[in-house]
C-alpha cells in the first residue's frame, strides 16, 4: 500500500487539527481514500483519539450512521504515536446560510439514534456532564479565568441551584454540531468526529444541537431539532430547559465567528454581537422555563 496524497481537512486556520485526509493505492478497490488521527500537543489529546476509535466501534455494533475504524494504535508503540485510521465518507459538512425546516429535524433525529443506546460509562467513554465536556466555560467565568456578563453569573447560578436531573445513561456524541454532521442534501448520512463522546443525559446532545442551530439560523430553530428528536425517540424530551442553559453556559462570553457562524434570515452572516445576542435569547428561554428552586 502507498501514500499518494495526504491533506488536512480542518476549517481552522489557528491551530493544527490532528485529522488528515489520506489517499492510498494498493487496495482491491484502487486509490481509496481514509482518514488518519493523531495527538496534537496541547490540543487533541491522546485520550480523544482513543475515545473517537472506541466510540466509533460502538456506533458499528449499534448500526449508527459514521466512519468506520479500520486501524488504530491506542498505545502508540506501532507508529510511535496514538493514531487511529476509519473510513473516508462522502457528503458535506459546509454549513449552508440558509437552513430548511426539514434539515434541522433530520439533525434532531440523528442525534435521537445516538441516545437510543442506554450505555453505562466505561474505560474511554466516560460521563459527560455537559456538551465538549473538555471545556468548562462557566467555570472558568466564575473563577475569573474569563469575563462574565450578569445574565451568565445569573444563569450559571441558577443551573447549580437546580442540580441535575436524574435520567437513563445513554451514549453522546458530545460534540453534536452541523459541521460535524455528513449531508447529502437534507438527509444526514452520518455523525463524524466523535473524539467528544461519552454518556450522559440525552440532553446534553439534544441542548448542543438545538443552542448551536439558534446560534446559526435563529430562535425558530431549536423548536424543528426538537421535533425531529422526539419523533425519532418516540417521546417528549424531559428537563430541556436545563440542557439548554448548560449548553449555552459551554460557550465563549463573546461568540466570534471562528467558533460558530451565524446567518440572517436572508442568509448573510451575522457579526459576533449578534451571535452572542442570539446564544444571550437562547438562554434567557432556558431560564425563563427553568422550574424555581425550591425554598
């Protein structure tokens, strides 16, 4: 087998991404193409390359729509490094400007086929008490790592007041947004980058994807995600509220567009005061549905 081509794949222009499109000849089929993940010092450690190979291993034994793990070396002592190997698939992960109503209920869906598997947390696929569980934002805020704003002193306040609801173990992709969503057309034909995923609360995908899509496309959004979830689940969501606050405290105080775009109803972008506007709407729903505590 021989490396013909090898290209980095990443949207981001400030830091390396670990992940690299591969194209070998020598196969039965011809030049095919896959996708290699390695560490980056500093940046994607070598516990989500694991976590990405055993997840992806998961979602085949559970039929889920994403790549396939061909190879991996979960030690590094083959290729010096931890790295893993998994299929290249066809579609498109471009965040479109515009979004149909029937777009956002196929992403709801996708994520409801993840949370149908009840798992218990296990070696590299621990709990995930909220979405990009890597990251801590409101915790930094309150530690003064970070600025705040009142409404998200308020809202981080009244999420721990609140204290987690009790739910079924499930898996989670734990990093649910369009851009690591495969489309072909408004079908979503698979999940990739799952170096996030874990278990959890199905809220914590269920929250991400519908505080992302509020982000991007507006506050009619999150309502079709929901819908595609539930009819998918074959049930109401339960303490979504809560998972929404939770997510949208996991998000930069200032929400530029390196982190997540977002588009007018015509389809131009938005600059980062009115993303941050619509992530400050988003959660301001959230807390004004959020039961009281109780005194």
């Amino acid at each position: 087998m021989r490396v013909v081509s090898i290209e980095n794949p990443s949207r981001s222009t400030h830091r390396p991404s670990g992940t690299f499109r591969v194209r070998v000849e020598g196969t039965s089929t011809g030049a095919t193409d896959l996708i290699l993940r390695i560490s980056v010092p500093r940046w994607i450690t070598d516990g989500m390359v694991i976590t990405n190979a055993r997840a992806l291993r998961l979602a085949e034994t559970h039929g889920l729509a994403g790549p396939r793990l061909i190879a991996a070396d979960l030690d590094g002592r083959a290729s010096g490094t931890v790295a893993s190997l998994e299929t290249f698939l066809s579609g498109s992960s471009d965040l479109p400007p515009m979004v149909s109503a029937a777009r956002l209920r196929e992403a709801g869906a996708a994520i409801a086929r993840v949370s149908a598997v009840v798992l218990a947390p296990q070696a590299d696929l621990p709990h995930r008490p909220r979405p990009c569980a890597a990251d801590d934002r409101a915790a930094d805020r309150r530690r003064g790592r970070t600025p705040t704003t009142p409404l998200l002193q308020q809202a981080d306040e009244r999420v721990r007041s609140h204290g987690v609801p009790a739910a079924a173990s499930v898996f989670l992709h734990g990093d649910v947004w369009g851009g690591n969503m495969l489309w072909e057309g408004d079908r979503c034909v698979a999940l990739i980058d799952w170096k996030g995923a874990g278990v959890g609360d199905p809220g914590v995908d269920l929250g991400s994807l519908r505080m992302q899509m509020a982000l991007q496309y507006g506050q009619d959004a999150p309502a079709q995600v929901l819908e595609g979830w539930q009819r998918q689940a074959g049930r109401a969501a339960i303490a979504l509220p809560y998972w929404d606050a939770v997510a949208a405290l996991n998000t930069p105080t200032v929400i530029h567009g390196e982190w997540l775009p977002g588009f007018a109803g015509d389809g131009s972008p938005l600059d980062a005061a009115a993303v941050t506007e619509r992530r400050d709407a988003f959660l301001r729903t959230a807390l004004d549905q959020l039961p009281a505590p109780i005194s």
